[in-house]
C-alpha cells in the first residue's frame, strides 16, 4: 500500500425531505447571502426550488439565482456566475442538480476569490481558496457532491479539464433519493455507469496488496450490478435509488482509493468524446471501458481475472486465466447494455473520421507530451487502437 | 434504508513515519501548547515518544506530559488531565497510543471546557464542546481515531460507559502501520476481534433494502479474515498491517452503517466482563459474539446465513438455512481461536458464580430498566442464558 492522506470533511444529510434543511445548513456553515445555481427547467417545474427557497427564507438567508447549466459544464457559465456573485456580494454557493451543476458551482466558488482567470485552476493550479459551496443532489453519477473535483468545458476550443483543492469541497451534501425518481431511464443509466467508472478506474493499480480498497470497490460495484437493473426498472423504487445514491458518494470520495496508484485513462479516453460531441459522459464512457479494458487487460491478467469472478460471478479458468479475464469484460459491457448504455461509436453519435482529432487533443492538449498515463500509459497509437475498437 | 447523517472530517495521514509531521498538523488544526497523553513505557522505549517531541518543537509548539493510560481507561486519569490541562494551559491534546489512550484524551478534550464532572457526558449528555484531539495511533482496533465516541470506566464503581458527540472527533489521526509491528501477538488479535465486532454490530440490523452498507462491511470482513492470520504469523508483515489499520478505521468511521439499525448488544454485555475483569475488550468479545449470535440467530436466519455464505465461503443450505447460518457463527468463533483469542469464561478468567452481578450492572446499571435493546432485546433472562453459553 502507498503512504496517502485522506480528507472528507463533507457533512452529508440523507433521506427523504432532507432538502428542507437546506436553510438550516446553509447557516451552520456560515453563508448569509446565497447563489442558487442550477441547469434547466426540472428543478423548477418538480417544486424543488421553491421548497429550497423557503428554506433559505425561514432562515433569514437571501439569494440571487443563475440557471442554464448544461452537462458537460461550461466556461461562459462560470464567467457570468463569477461576475454575479461579486455584484449581488455572494457568500455561499449551493449547487441544485447533478455533477454538471455542482462542478459549476465549484468553478465559480473559486473563481470568485481569486483575481487572475479562473480556467487557471483547470489548467493545473491548485484550488487554495473558495466560497463555501453547497449542494442538493438531483442525480447519483459523478461523486462530484462528496469530491475535491470539478470539470468544465472551455467553450473557444471545447477542451474539457479538470480542477482540484480541498476548498472546493462540498461543506454540506443534501442527498434525498426520492430527488433522483423523476430522472429518465437514460440519464439514470448514465449515472450508474458513471458510478462503476469511478469505481474501475481505482480499481486498476500498479499498487501491491491493496486488499482492503479492492474489496471495498468490488463491494460497491456488487451493488451497481444488484441495484442498477432494479432503477431502471422500476424509476420509484426508493430503496434501490438510495442504495444507488450511496455506493456513488462513497465512489468518488476515495475512501476506497486510497493507498493505491489509480488509473484513469477510460475518463481521459473519453472525456474527448463529450467534449467533441456532447454526449453525455456516462454513455461515452460505456462505449470507453470495455475497449479500454481489452487493450490494457494483458498488463495485468491476474486483477481482470479478479473482478471477472469477484463481481461477475465468472468461473475462474485456472488454466486460462486470460478467458476469465475477458468473460469479466463482456459481462460489464453486457450489463452496461441491459441498462440502455450505446456500444460503439454509431450509437454514441461519433464518427470513425475523428478519431485523429480526437487523439490529437488526448495526447497532446493541455500541456500533454504525446501520451497519457495510468494503468498503463498510452501514447497516440494506443489510443488510436483504441478509439478504432469503438467503431 | 433510514434516513441519516454523516460527518467524518478527520484529517487521516496514513503510512511510514508520518508521525513525523505530528508538529505541521497539530499546527494546521491551531495548537500552540499540547498535552502528550499516552500509556505505558513502550511509546518511550521505541523512541517513539521521542520522534513526536522533536516533531512538536521543531514547529515551536510547546507541550505537557501525561502518561498511564490503561486498557479499559479510568476516571482518575481523566480528573488528572483536565486538571494538568487547566494548570497548563493546554488548546490541543495529542494522543499518542491506542483506543484506551484516545479516549481518554477525548474526555479530557470534553472535561476541560466544561465546568461540571466530566462523568456527566458518560451518562447521556451530548458532548458539544471539546479542545482538539489529534491521535498517533498504535494498535489497530477501536477505530476511535475515527469516531466521535469514547468509553471510560469509573472507578469508584467499575461501570464502563461510553459518551459521544462531533466535537471530540480527532482533527487529525496519524496512521502509519509500522507502529503497529512491535504488538505482540496477543494484542493484535484482540485488535483484530475489536474490528470485527465492530463489522457485526453494524450488520446486525432490522432494516430493509440496505445492500450498499451490507456489501461494504462484508468487503471489510473478508480484509480482515485474510489479512489477520497474516499478522499473526509475522508480525512485521507491513502490508497486511496497513490493510487491517484502514479496514479498523472504516469499520467505525461508520461509513457502512448508516442508514440502518445496529445492534451493540455484544459490545454491552461483553463491556461488563472487561469492566468486572479488566480483560482486554478484544478478548471478551471473541467469547462474547459466537454465544450472542447463537441466541439471537432465529430472529433473522437469512442475515446470519448471508454473512456465512459471502464472507465465511459456507455453502447455502437451502433446504436448511440455519444450518448455514449455524455454520457462519462456528467458522466465526474458529476463526477467532486460531489467531489465539479465548473461546470461553475459563480461558478469558471469568467467573459463573459472577454472572448474577454481571446481568444486573448490564440490564439495571447506569439508567437501564431491565433491558438492552439493539437487534433484539434482551433482557435479565435472555442475557444470564447468554453469559452461561460462554462458560
């Protein structure tokens, strides 16, 4: 195991209604003049907003109010919030929504206090300083209410990176399941897989005897297998959108990837292809993984024969390992299939002809040398191969 | 799953000699003159003692010296620390040590800014307001140094309590495995039992629909019946060390058991043995658990036969349940034999002629009213036929 330090300062309130103390915690974490920021008309048209305002009021605590975020979160965005904060004398952000809204929100909180451009954080400077943000959780995907994380989306050139500190880290977390009951099948689906993403790209480690952390990330990919299938099923079902919402906090806080080299790739492989088309991320990544997995599996046959038998309930061939290794992929790519994610690039919306742009921006983006590193590092003809099984 | 909330801002710097940044983070968490809190001579003879003092001045931080912490820590010792506190004006109280240790400095850290007896917090009062703990730890088992609770036995009375509250969460804990390798093999399987229970008490629940939380402290099971026969044949073995020091934080961090009921009733009839004894608290659970689990078995057959199948490797019975769940309990009770804990009243130094004052201090001592209530309560009657399963 690595030496590491772990930080989750986050207070989290969970369960049904919890959204009604949302004044309450704004208050026990200091803010007096609050930014409600949110992405469409869902949040409004469901009663959400309104109950989160009377919350705020009963409280004493004002608000302005900026919407329109998108997924895969943008910089004009974050530039007008930024500005509005300073001329309504914000002190506290609360992000009502998904990742989208959150890392928004985490963009702006940091952008705030600090004097040069804000995409300066998300070209690699370290967030020291921010607003106190909050946040009520609308779908379980990107961790992003429980992480020290936020990625947006530069609009001139659509390059998608991401920013990081402990400042930026949620003070408090509302999580009511029953928030997440309206979400369509396909965005439910996007944020299981989402969820699983998180969870494979710790689990693949250079790092030795991790046994405690690899347990902990098959135990919460057992319940996406158990749990996903019944959401999309039944959108009610209460319990499994709990469970759900649970397993995606504790995927992305690191708790379970501490100590450990972690990987990463699928995200960066991927994250060229939202920003490019603007998919949503959860379904790029559902065509990625099963690609990037093949490609990568032979550096470490042992660790996919692992998660082949530990979670996908595959037979271990002792004398092919290789086989259980693969049978573990097809069972994810199948499962991902069963819930509604795409395959290959036709289903996602993208074209074979790209994949020079996309590999170019990959390895040679922002401030990249001709490769990405992980698991195993990929340079452009890598992830060409790769991009081409996508096909 | 029920509604909760969860809080865990401990700041955990995990690996080798990270006890040598003890000054930077007693520092960054606002301590100028600190309370040394440790227990027996084995913090000095290793050197240890030593590293932190030197750590503390090099940042210029002043401190005091308290030593004599016991297993199953006492009230005397606690009265004496807040006095040497006040008499030295202490903010911050380092606590360098195991459980014992920890809380200890965590009722000092309550008893100092309070102007009534301490004991009041040891029979319901909410501890509200403390000075800042941070831990050194070394032994892996009450998982204290990530919790907002703390036992302490009385003497004039031996009853052994415990009190709880956010504010004497450690700020920060110090984790780094190396510490632990000197333990002799005893203490080490009584950490590892501690652990366990710890995982017990949290799966034995009357909720429903709880899979996340299921699945992560089977995850921290499964670490710990790997990871501690490793331990226990060579003691230096690091990397099974590091495991079981995260998996004995996570059991009780309570990461996974929120959102459902827990039991605790072992903890409370095995807290009178060590009260009565001063039998070390691991030891008195391993005797504890397999005859509490035996008697409560029938209120829920299938938990018990879950844990047998996904953690104990039991085939399911499916024409005869219990007999799995039976078989779980045993392979439970022989795991904890072959890494040398006691299996009955002879072998821990108990006394059945005892049993009658046992039964009365746990169901009538410190306000209970005949019970104890967790997974299924229990009262006089159940607990004497209990206690009388471990002679």
């Amino acid at each position: 195991m690595e030496n590491f330090t772990f930080y989750s300062p986050t207070y989290f309130m969970f369960g049904k209604e919890a959204e009604n103390k949302t004044g309450s915690l704004v208050k026990r974490f200091g803010g007096s003049k609050v930014l409600i920021h949110y992405g469409g008309g869902s949040v409004v048209r469901s009663g959400l907003l309104d109950r989160v305002k009377d919350s705020l009021t009963k409280e004493g605590i004002g608000f302005a109010e900026l919407g329109g975020v998108r997924p895969n979160p943008r910089s004009g965005l974050v530039y007008e919030g930024i500005e509005l904060c300073k001329k309504e004398k914000v002190d506290f952000i609360l992000a009502v929504g998904g990742g989208s809204t959150i890392d928004s929100s985490k963009a702006i909180a940091a952008g705030v206090l600090y004097s040069g451009d804000f995409w300066d954080f998300y070209s690699g400077k370290l967030i020291e300083e921010a607003l106190p943000v909050g946040t009520i959780l609308t779908i379980a995907a990107a961790g992003s209410e429980g992480s020290p994380d936020s990625v947006i989306t530069r609009e001139e050139d659509m390059m998608k990176r991401g920013a990081t500190g402990d400042a930026i880290r949620p003070k408090f977390s509302i999580l009511n399941p029953a928030l997440t009951q309206t979400l369509p099948a396909f965005q439910s689906a996007c944020g299981i897989t989402d969820i699983m993403a998180h969870l494979y790209e710790r689990y693949l480690t250079n790092s030795k005897e991790v046994e405690v952390t690899d347990r902990l990330i098959e135990a919460l990919l057992l319940t996406m297998k158990h749990e996903g299938p019944r959401v999309i099923e039944d959108p009610d079902n209460y319990e499994a959108r709990a469970n759900i919402m649970w397993a995606g906090m504790m995927a992305h806080n690191n708790s379970c990837g501490v100590g450990r080299t972690q990987d990463w790739n699928s995200h960066n492989i991927e994250h060229e292809l939202s920003a490019l088309y603007d998919v949503a991320h959860g379904a790029g990544l559902a065509v990625t993984m099963p690609a990037v997995f093949k490609y990568v599996m032979k550096h470490n046959i042992m660790r996919f024969a692992q998660v082949a038998v530990r979670v996908w309930g595959c037979s271990m061939d002792f004398e092919n390992p290789e086989a259980t290794a693969l049978e573990g992929i097809n069972r994810l790519a199948d499962f991902l299939t069963s819930i509604g994610m795409p395959r290959n690039f036709a289903e996602l919306g993208a074209n074979e002809a790209d994949i020079p742009t996309l590999v170019e921006n990959l390895c040679c983006g922002n401030g990249r040398e001709g490769s990405i590193s992980g698991f195993v590092t990929l340079d452009k003809e890598d992830c060409t191969k790769i991009y081409r099984m996508m096909v």
